[in-house]
C-alpha cells in the first residue's frame, strides 16, 4: 500500500511539473545601456514541494548585471529549477536599449520648390538606435503621418517659407527613468524657382532664345544670366555642338526672395550617316555608326524587292531587332545594329531601313542573300569552270598528237625515198638540177629551189 501511495505521490509530482511548471522569470525586457539590473527565478505558484533555484553559473536565484553594452544584447541567461531528480530551465535574453541621440537624427528635406500646388513629404529619421522609437511632429500641419516619421503636407510659398519645424524621437521600451529622445529642428525654404522658357534642344547652326521669368508673388524682381546676360533674355546665335552641354545659371531677387535656376544647353543633329548609305547583311545582322543627336530610337522598315526599281513593300518592325546606343568615342556619335530575327523568313534582296529621331531621319539599304541559292550558283560556276579546262586539255593533247603523227610520216616517206634514189642511181646523193621542178606535194623537199650538188 505505501509503494502504491508513493508510486501515485511520484505520478502527480511528475505531471505537476511536466504540465509547464517553469520557473518564472521577474526582469525588464529592455535594460538601458551603461546601466544595470536585477533579475529573480522564483518557483511557479502551482509547485508546493520544496524547489532548488539557481542562475546558471551562478549561486543563488537572483542575476544581477551591471553596466550592461550594446555588445551584450541578445546575451541568454538560464534560470534552473529542481525538484528531486527533476529539472526545468527558463531563459532570459538580455536586450539592451541604446539611443536615440541627436548626433544620429536626420530631417528633410528643407528646400521645396513649389507654387503652393504640390504634395510633399518630410522625413524624420533616427539611427543607431534600438529598439525602434516614436516620432512627433511640431511646428507644421501634417496631413499624413502613416508611418509615424512621415510628414505628408501641402507647403504654400506664402506661408511656409522660413517656418521652423520640430521633429522629435523618443524612445519607445519603458524605464523606470524617463526616456531618452532625440531633437532636431530644420528651417523650410519654400519658393518658387524662376521659370524658364528655353528650348529643349537647338539644331546646330541656328539661333534660339532663353527667357528667365521670377513668380508672380516676388515683388520688384531683378532678373539677370550670370556672366551672359544683364536682362532677362539669353540669345543663343549660332549654335555648334561644342556648346552641348553648356550651363547658363538665371538669378532673380525680390522682397524676401533670391533663387536661382540652370539651363542646360542640348545641340541637336539629325541622323547622317559618316560613310556609305549601303551594307550587306552579314551573319543576320548589320551594324553602322552615324552622327546624330539625341540618339536616334525610331527604325522603319521596308523591303525594295530584287531591285531597286520594285515597288516597295513596308515590314513588319518584328522580323528585326534594331538599337543604337551613344558612342563612346564623341557625343554625336551613335552605333546603329539591325538583326534579323529569323533571316531563313526574309526575302532575299534590297531592303532599306530610316532611322530617325526627333529631328529629321537617314536611310540605310542593305542586302539580304539566299544562303541556299548563293551556294549553288558557287558550286555551279566551279563545275562549269572546270569541264571548260577539260575540254582546253583534251584539244590541246588531240593537236599535239596530230604534230607527232604528221612529224613521224615526213620521216618515214624521206628515209624510204632516200633508199629508192640510191637503187636507181648507184650512188647515196640525190642530184636535183637547177632546172629541174621540185614536187610541190614532197614533204621532204622545200618548195624553194635546191642548188645542184657535185
């Protein structure tokens, strides 16, 4: 019976404490840095037995930490609970709170170029700061704060212009010290930059004209082109792609107004090609270099037939891809490439491409071959070549056999005419008097006369 009691008295031990019994941990979830603190492992409250509790590497059930560093956070520190030969463990991770500070508080923007119409946000933000803080907002009417260090407002030249505005991060753990915040204040420029009416771009070799004009709320306005111009119009006269990119700074001052404005000059140059209009398509793609400014971005294609006189056909954009990019090399220097995307789809001739930007456009022809075609008419001309030095053989062979044959009957009819004459004569030399007619038919006798011999 008393094995059986201590068997149950072991059952519900083992269950109190394996239903969650762990030892609770009393300390801040954030400690500041360069402070301290103390933290106590007590025994749950469902446990009446006898418990032994200690901090690991520690004697007893308290934990006290001192000048605690950013270094430390995320430190764990295990609190263990015995009961008998039962052993439970919580863990405490230490967090260490740090900021935020002035130092690492940043506001803006602060200048805003508006005419009152306009929408824009101002930015509070804190760093080296843990864990994240609150922000507020004084001096100025937000109409957004969604997140907290957003300022979404609508600012008026009139009104906003030199106002002060307020942003402040606090820290958002709790302390039993007050928390630690951050302040910053920035002054607002509110204006309305001098207007400019000024070309995009001027084609190189024509005149243009700038005007600088203040707003309309900048009483008794002094507008001048610093360094060009004393007045509020800036001429351009004669313009050379030497002067793309020049600067030329507006400054209009008022009452409680002084602004600035650039105008960036921009030369233009309409497509022209640097050599010759016409290439062939090698590999499926082309590629040419031209003078243009800006680079060109419109490609129009048609195809011209066989021949230039065919009536041409506009294509679909699609069959190629085409691209140009600024050269390295000078600004008004542009790398043209044209690809057929598929060329066994291409009709093989003439096509011609018109590569154009905003100011006038050039016109590249180029050729496209029948690969299959080009080959056969290549190996027809070789097979044609060929029997036709044949043929020069087999005639010179056939004359050089009818000289030898012919060669060969001469001497064989001389030497058997030779052997007759000394038969009939008795003696081996043929006399041939001057008066006598020579064979004309005779291969072996000159047609001329012959000298008698004694």
């Amino acid at each position: 019976m008393e094995m059986f009691m201590g068997l149950l008295c072991f059952c519900w031990l083992a269950s109190t404490i394996g239903q969650g019994a762990k030892p609770e941990i009393q300390c801040a979830n954030f400690v500041p840095e360069n402070t301290g603190v103390s933290c106590l492992c007590k025994k749950p409250s469902n446990v009446q037995k006898e418990v032994t509790i200690y901090w690991d590497n520690h004697s007893d059930s308290e934990l006290k930490l001192t000048n605690v560093q950013r270094k430390d956070n995320g430190t764990a520190y295990t609190c263990l609970m015995t009961i008998g030969e039962f052993l439970k463990t919580a863990n405490y991770i230490l967090r260490v709170a740090f900021g935020p500070s002035d130092d690492h508080l940043d506001v803006g923007p602060s200048r805003f170029d508006t005419n009152g119409s306009r929408t824009f946000s101002l930015t509070c933000q804190a760093t080296e700061v843990y864990p994240p803080p609150e922000y507020r907002w004084s001096g100025i009417t937000c109409e957004n704060t969604n997140p907290q260090n957003v300022c979404v407002f609508t600012p008026n030249p009139a009104r906003d212009h030199l106002r002060n505005v307020t942003c402040t991060s606090v820290a958002s753990y709790k302390s039993q010290r007050p928390p630690r915040q951050a302040v910053k204040t920035i002054q607002l420029h509110v204006s309305q930059r001098p207007h400019m009416d000024c070309p995009d771009y001027v084609l190189e070799g024509e005149d243009a004209q700038c005007v600088c004009s203040a707003p309309k709320y900048v009483q008794q306005p002094s507008i001048s082109w610093l360094g060009r111009s004393p007045s509020s119009s800036l001429p351009l006269i004669n313009v050379g792609r030497k002067q793309d990119g020049t600067e030329y700074t507006c400054v209009v001052g008022g009452t409680g107004y002084n602004e600035s404005a650039v105008y960036t000059l921009r030369v233009a140059l309409p497509p022209r090609m640097s050599f010759g209009n016409t290439i062939d398509m090698v590999d499926s793609g082309i590629s040419f270099t031209l003078e243009a400014n800006p680079v060109p971005e419109m490609f129009r294609f048609i195809y011209l037939g066989s021949q230039l006189s065919s009536a041409p056909d506009k294509m679909s954009s699609e069959m190629f891809s085409s691209e140009c990019t600024q050269s390295s090399e000078a600004n008004f220097s542009a790398t043209c490439s044209v690809k057929a995307l598929d060329i066994s789809q291409c009709l093989p001739g003439i096509y011609n491409v018109s590569v154009s930007n905003q100011f006038g456009s050039v016109d590249v022809t180029f050729f496209i071959y029948n690969k299959v075609q080009t080959e056969t008419t290549y190996v027809s001309t070789k097979v044609i070549a060929g029997a036709f030095v044949a043929v020069l053989l087999v005639v010179a062979v056939v004359v050089v056999t009818i000289v030898v044959v012919k060669k060969r009957a001469c001497n064989n009819q001389c030497s058997k005419r030779m052997r007759q004459n000394r038969t009939n004569n008795g003696f081996d030399r043929v006399l041939f008097q001057a008066t006598d007619p020579v064979p004309v038919d005779d291969p072996c006798v000159s047609p001329r006369s012959s000298v008698a011999e004694t």
